[in-house]
C-alpha cells in the first residue's frame, strides 16, 4: 500500500510502497476513506511528540471501510466505521468505570504505531468503533476527528457546560469552532479569540456573539467585561502559555477552565495565574480524546441537524498535499 512516511523532522513526508498491514484477532484492517490534518500531527513533525520517531506513518482521525475483520471482531467486511484516537483495552478498572480516555493501556495510531496517512490501517481493540451513518460524508467523519469529539467531551464531560452559561473559546482552529458550534447546541452564549481577523468574522458568522482581537489589549478584561463578569466556561484551544492564562483569567468566580490544547515540547510546563485560580476559587480540567460510548450521542446530533459541522472541513488534499498542510501550522502559529 501507499502511505506517507515521517522521514526526518520538518521534512515532506515521503511517500512510500510499504506492506499492507496485519489484521489483529481482535481488530479490523480499514480501508481508509478520509483522514483528517490534526495540529497534533505537526506536533509529531517538528519533533515534539516523544512517541513519533523518524519511520512513523502519522493520522489519528480517520474513517474506513473494514475489509478485513479478526475472529474477536463484531463488524463485516463493509462495515463503514470511524475511531476515536484513543484505543482502550476495555478491561481495565478505567475502562470498567467508562473513563476509556485514561485507559493505561491504550493505544493511539499515529504515535507509536502506525497511522491513516495510508491506503489502508490496522485498528486493533475494534470495539472502540462506531458505525458511521450513511448520511455523513467519510470527508466530514475526518473532520470530526479529534476536533469536534474532544470538544465534546471538553463541554459535556468535563465542564458540564449549562444553557445560558457563557462560553468562551481562546482559538478558532478545529477545536475552537467545533466547541463553537457544540456550545451554541447546547445553548450557551460563546464568545471567541483569536489573532486572526479572518477567523474571527467567520466565528461571528457561525454564532459567536463577540470576538476578541488578543493582540489588542487584554482580551480577559475584555471578557470579562462583555460577559458582564466573566466567562462561566472557557475553552483553551492551542496549548500555549499565553492563552492559558487569557482563559484563566477571563473566568468569573467559580468559573472553569478546560484545557483542551496539547502542551507538549517547549510548551509542555507553562507559568500560570494561579492567585486567579485561588481567588475565584476556580476549576481547572483537563481533557484529551472521547470515550467510544458517546458517540451515538454526537453522531445523533449530527444527523439529526442539530449541529451542523460542515464548516470544519475548509479543504481536500491528497495524501502527497499533507506535508504543505503541516507546514501552514508554522505559519499559522508564527
């Protein structure tokens, strides 16, 4: 099969003919239809993943067609599926409790083991699995990937986020407009930042009913201020020190933070307001992935047209344009 191979950090991907993959007793081997471009990706690419080495076949959020299926599996040869990123073993006592994105042993493709930048993908632990309804697009179940399922998650699992609480979302990238789009369902007021002119008027087009500038002035007084006394709920999306402390800080008393974005590398210890947290005795969670079992929740919403995502997906690319995507992250981040 064709995939794209992590040769060396910063460096195109190659593409390869490397063998087809093994199915696994209790797993499928998919043919992947879609995958999506995550900035988790890019983290691996530069170089500060710890778990993706030169040699890695990078991709997380994918969906396939199962053309192979282990003697352990439930699916059929036909099956259309999607996967969370996190593969829980299902028997642990995390597992046991429904807590599968801490599950100690789990397995994640695209970091330390091989992903869906290919043909086709091995997906052991197949119960993690969702059919995928034939209403949405392989195209979109990419797109829902890690951003729309971990902003989920963040608002439902973690936050508990309320109707008419006010939401706000520090970054508009995939998961910033995901938690957009996902908050507005859920009847919250969402406001959002970001640096991006651009990005901001598109997040005003999709709900948000105010939209920060954070290189203009201090976007948490700002907040703060257009909330009438903070945010009960604030989304931090990109994993950097600076808006770690802008969602900290924006939060009313009691507020709570969700850090959704992935700290890692050089942003992995950050310095954080902690008088804030202390004085307006605030939450801070932590979150990363969904469990498997809600997602017939979300697919439902999805369909029924309760939530429309189509927004997430802005382009197609070839497997050979997902290096140039990868490279836009460096921009997009400068």
């Amino acid at each position: 099969m064709r995939a794209a191979i992590l040769t060396a950090y910063r460096q195109d991907l190659s593409i390869q003919t490397v063998p087809d993959p093994v199915c696994e007793a209790d797993g499928v081997v998919l043919k992947v239809l879609a995958c999506g471009i995550c900035r988790s990706d890019w983290h691996g690419w530069v170089g500060e993943h710890p778990k993706v080495k030169p040699g890695a076949i990078p991709g997380h959020e994918y969906c396939g067609e199962v053309v192979a299926a282990g003697p352990l599996s439930s699916w059929r040869v036909g099956d259309r599926v999607i996967a969370p990123f996190i593969l829980c073993c299902g028997t642990c006592p995390e597992c046991r409790q429904g807590l599968t994105t801490i599950c100690q042993s789990q397995r994640v493709p695209g970091f330390g083991e091989p992903g869906a930048y290919a043909e086709y993908i091995s997906v052991p632990r197949a119960h993690n699995l969702a059919r995928l309804p034939v209403s949405i697009s392989p195209v979109l179940a990419a797109g829902l990937g890690c951003r729309v399922t971990t902003a989920w998650h963040a608002l439902t699992g973690r936050a508990e986020l309320r109707a008419g609480e006010w939401l706000a979302v520090h970054g508009t990238g995939g998961i910033g407009l995901s938690a957009l789009l996902l908050g507005r369902a859920l009847g919250a007021r969402v406001v959002v930042v970001d640096v991006v002119p651009e990005k901001l008027s598109h997040a005003l087009g999709l709900g948000a009913e105010f939209a920060f500038d954070a290189r203009q002035g201090d976007v948490a007084a700002a907040i703060r201020e257009a909330t009438g006394g903070g945010a009960h709920v604030s989304i931090e999306a990109l994993g950097i020190e600076a808006t770690a402390n802008a969602s900290i800080e924006c939060l009313r008393p009691l507020g709570r933070h969700v850090q959704v974005g992935l700290p890692t590398g050089h942003t992995a210890r950050m310095e954080i307001n902690m008088n804030a947290v202390y004085m307006k005795q605030l939450a801070l969670y932590g979150t990363r992935g969904m469990p498997p079992w809600k997602y017939p929740t979300l697919l439902d919403l999805i369909t029924r047209g309760v939530v429309d995502v189509s927004a997430l997906v802005s382009r197609v690319v070839p497997l050979s344009g997902a290096s140039a995507e990868l490279r836009a992250f460096d921009v997009a981040l400068r």
